[in-house]
C-alpha cells in the first residue's frame, strides 16, 4: 500500500435508463450522495393535450413526461343551452333552466289565501280577488308569450285571469272558477311556466 498516494474517488456518474447495465467509473462508497430528483417542477397537465409523451429532460426522462387526456368539455353557454342542439358540451346546475325544454317557473299556492307553499322562481303572490292570484316572476320572461299549464283542486278550474294584460313577461294571474264560471277558491292551486327568458 502506498500511503502518500492514496486511492481517490470521483463523484458517482450514473445514467437513468429503462435497463441496467455495468459501468466502468465512479464507483460508490458509504457516505456518498446520489442524485435521484432535481427541483425542475414537473410540466402542468394540460386539458388540451390528447397524446402522451415520454419527458427528454437530461437529468431524468421521465421527469417532464406528458399525460395525455381525450380533452375535458366545456361547460354549455346559456347561448347554447337555448340552441338546444350541441352534443359536445355539458349541463351545469346554474344552466339547466335555459333549456327550451325545462319549465322556467312553477308554483302551488293556498288557492284561498294565496301564499306559497312551493315555488322555482317566483318572488311573491298576492291575493286580488276572489280565486285570483297574482304570481311575480323572480327572472321576468323575454316577451309575453310563454307557455302555462295548471291545475286546482275541489273540483274547481283554473285559466289566466281577464286579458293580455294578465300575462305579461314579469307576471301572470291566474283565476279559479266553480263548474258555474263563478270565481271560487280551492284549497291549493299550481301553474307551470315554459318559455324564453
């Protein structure tokens, strides 16, 4: 042994690759460090990206790698739930009542008193009559003309009160009748409402 030149080591060099293989240098001893990670923050997945892709950063290939995704769909636009014809969007809660298809507004009412028991997008009622009703839209109509369907108990009927005027984009009242055509009151009343808004 020659103890006036003694052995010495060169930082471990090693390769990261898919296989093992020998080397011929460097070799490592107790205490050494090993590079394994650098601080290069990954590449964001990217939404957009439909193929994957193996990384080429030069200290780890698979550090800066790719996912690959069949793309995430947008959200449909009140544009295009109203168009009610795109097959590549979806329905969010917040847009689901501007389909044509869904109603815009529904009530059932005390047909006596003429109070709420449940209701989608009305801000009040108010009595104005024997029988009639007076039901306030929360999100008026585009125009005055929307669809409306209902129905009152005890035997009693049930139309939109008087003329146009009655039936209008921010409200309509409503008119519960006997078998007679007089105005009556029921004990519950409800309308629903389709259309643009």
């Amino acid at each position: 042994m020659n103890i006036n030149n003694p052995t010495t080591f060169s930082a471990p060099d090693l390769t990261y690759t898919t296989s093992n293989s020998s080397g011929t240098a460097g070799a490592l001893r107790a205490g050494d460090s090993v590079a394994i990670f650098s601080t290069t923050a990954p590449v964001a997945i990217s939404t957009s990206t439909v193929s994957s892709a193996t990384g080429d950063n030069p200290f780890a290939s698979r550090e800066d790698h790719v996912h690959g995704s069949t793309g995430i769909v947008a959200a449909a636009s009140v544009a295009e739930m109203k168009a009610a014809s795109s097959t590549t969007v979806f329905v969010t809660p917040g847009r689901a009542q501007n389909h044509p298809g869904c109603a815009k507004g529904w009530v059932e009412i005390n047909g006596v008193t003429q109070a709420v028991r449940v209701s989608y997008n009305v801000t009040s009622t108010s009595d104005e009559g024997v029988g009639q009703c007076e039901i306030t839209w929360a999100t008026d109509f585009s125009g005055n003309d929307y669809a409306i369907a209902g129905i009152a108990g005890d035997s009693r009927y049930l139309s939109v009160s008087g003329n146009t005027d009655n039936w209008i984009s921010t409200q309509t009242i409503i008119q519960q009748t006997n078998e007679s055509g007089a105005a009556a009151e029921a004990t519950s009343a409800s309308i629903v409402v389709y259309g643009d808004q």
